[in-house]
C-alpha cells in the first residue's frame, strides 16, 4: 500500500472512531474499545489519533464532554451542575469542575451565570457564507415560492417536522473558523470531485449540507462537516467518511435575506422562538441544507433552511 492510501486509511478509522466518541460521551470510553473501533491495536492507536486529529486522545475526548456541558449549562439552566457531570461522562462532579476550568478558566457556575447575562442564543450567520460553493444550483421550487414567502411582520419561517435519519458523505475539519468560507468551499469542491463520477449528485434530491459538530470557541474556531446526502449503500473512501444523521423532530428554519436579515433571524430564533413555543433545542447536531449560490440571485440573497434539534421545555 502507497504512503497516501495509508494516510486514507487512517482518516477514514480515525473519523469513524471520532463519530462514535461523540454518539457515546455519556458512557466510559476505553482505549480497548475506541482502538477496536478504529482498528487499530491500542498500543498504536493514540499515536495515530494524535498525527490525524492533532489533539491527545485525552484531550480531545476531555473537550468534547465539556462542550456537551456547555450545551446543558446554557439551555437547560435548572439542571443540577452534578446531574450534567454525570450526564457528559465524568465520574464525580470534582473531576468535572477540574476539567471543567482547565478549558474555560471558570468554575461551570460562573460560565453559566456568564451565559445568563449575555445575549443567548445568538448565532453568526456569517456561517451561511458557505453555501458559495453550490455553483449553479438554485431550487427550482425557491423561484416558485410566492404565497408561503416570508410575511413582513415575521422575521422567519418555522416549522416542526419528524425527521427521518439519513446517510451522508462527508468531509471533516476540526479546527475551522466559524468564517472561513474559502476552506469550507475547498473541502466541498473536494466532496464534488468525489461525488460527481459516483453519480451521487442528484439536485434537488441531493441535499448539501454544514453539519456544526461543536459549538464556536472563544476563538471562534468550531468542528464541522461538509456533506452530501447519498444512499445507504455508499461506503466512504479515506476522507471521505460516511455517517447517519439522527433523525427526530427538528425545528426547521427557513430564511431568505441578506447577511444582515440572516443575523436578525437567528437572534429571533433562539432568543424569542424557541421558549415562546415551549421548546428548547437539544444536544444532536444541526445542520444547515444550502439552497443557492447567493451570488446568482438577483439580490445577492442567502437561501437556505436550518435543522435544529428541539425537544418540550
């Protein structure tokens, strides 16, 4: 095996392994097991992890559990800190609030009573600066949308809907900014490439998709994929990794506007939308499905619809 078909491989067992960290932060995650799920042998395996995700194993698992307690600290605020330790995979809450201000340099409550004060909720739509990389695509049924458009008086369309679960393909960064559209429309272009002469690209059918894998850090810099929906029977090929998106109900955002308007939706959404319905998102991942290439539409605007998990309050 050539040295890149060997660095393939390796993406391809350390990004099925990364996926099965995060579907399993609740629980002990052993070197035995991750290494068996990487196929690697355990004596090789953090070496490996370490060359292809640049993060100690440790480390990167340490993070991902205290983003998921980011996550309940901010929108479930009567839980008890202790029951959120446990809920992110620590065994005692000491544990907890050690690693807890090894990456934030605050104790959980104080994080919390930050995130109280401050704007919550609100997201970046400079993020739907990636959907340049759609070139041509324009859904047929957008140009037809006339009576369902958005009323003056809402500033987006909402709606709940029971997902159903699906493949996709996919190309991964864990260590992106949250605006770096360039690299995002590089790792699409790169998808394309692969797609194309598999005959995987079927649009509108075809969905094109960011999926947001964490929260942005103070830096602003986030894990995210690019992917393309595909049939089951796809397999991923280095890189290119395959993975199913969980399905359940969705708040499904539909928006649009200008970079400007797509900022106001989002601040509506979380900050207004969500507890004025009795509904709070939970720890899935979201996702944005791209609908256009903004600058082909007459008025430069940015289509898309967002996937956002939600359960009651």
């Amino acid at each position: 095996m050539v040295k890149e078909d060997s660095i393939k491989t390796y993406y391809f067992r350390i990004n099925r392994c990364i996926d099965y960290i995060k579907a399993h932060l609740d629980q002990p995650l052993t070197l035995e097991d991750l290494a068996h799920e990487s196929n690697f042998s355990k004596y090789h395996f953090h070496r490996v992890f370490r060359q292809v995700t640049g993060y100690a194993l440790h480390d990167f698992i340490r993070n991902a559990r205290i983003e998921r307690a980011c996550f309940y600290l901010k929108h479930d605020p009567l839980k008890p800190i202790s029951e959120i330790a446990y809920a992110c995979g620590f065994t005692n809450a000491v544990s907890f609030s050690r690693s807890f201000k090894q990456v934030h340099h605050l104790s959980a409550s104080e994080w919390r009573l930050e995130q109280a004060n401050s704007k919550i909720g609100i997201v970046d739509s400079k993020i739907s600066e990636d959907q340049g990389f759609i070139q041509g695509y324009l859904a047929s049924k957008l140009n037809r949308r006339t009576s369902s458009m958005i009323s003056p008086n809402l500033p987006l369309q909402v709606k709940l809907k029971q997902m159903q679960s699906f493949k996709v393909a996919f190309i991964r960064n864990l260590n992106i900014h949250q605006h770096d559209s360039e690299t995002f429309e590089k790792m699409f272009d790169t998808l394309f490439a692969w797609a194309g002469p598999r005959g995987l690209i079927h649009f509108p059918q075809t969905k094109a998709l960011t999926i947001f894998r964490s929260n942005p850090n103070p830096s602003g810099m986030i894990q995210a994929d690019v992917a393309l929906s595909v049939p089951e029977e796809v397999a991923g090929d280095g890189i290119i990794g395959t993975a199913e998106i969980t399905g359940g109900l969705f708040a499904v955002v539909y928006k649009e506007g200008t970079m400007e308007e797509c900022q106001e939706s989002w601040q509506y959404f979380f900050s207004q939308w969500l507890p004025a319905n009795g509904y709070r998102p939970d720890h899935r991942n979201f996702y944005m499905s791209h609908l256009n290439d903004h600058k082909m539409h007459p008025l430069r605007h940015y289509i898309y619809e967002m996937y956002v998990p939600v359960m009651p309050l």
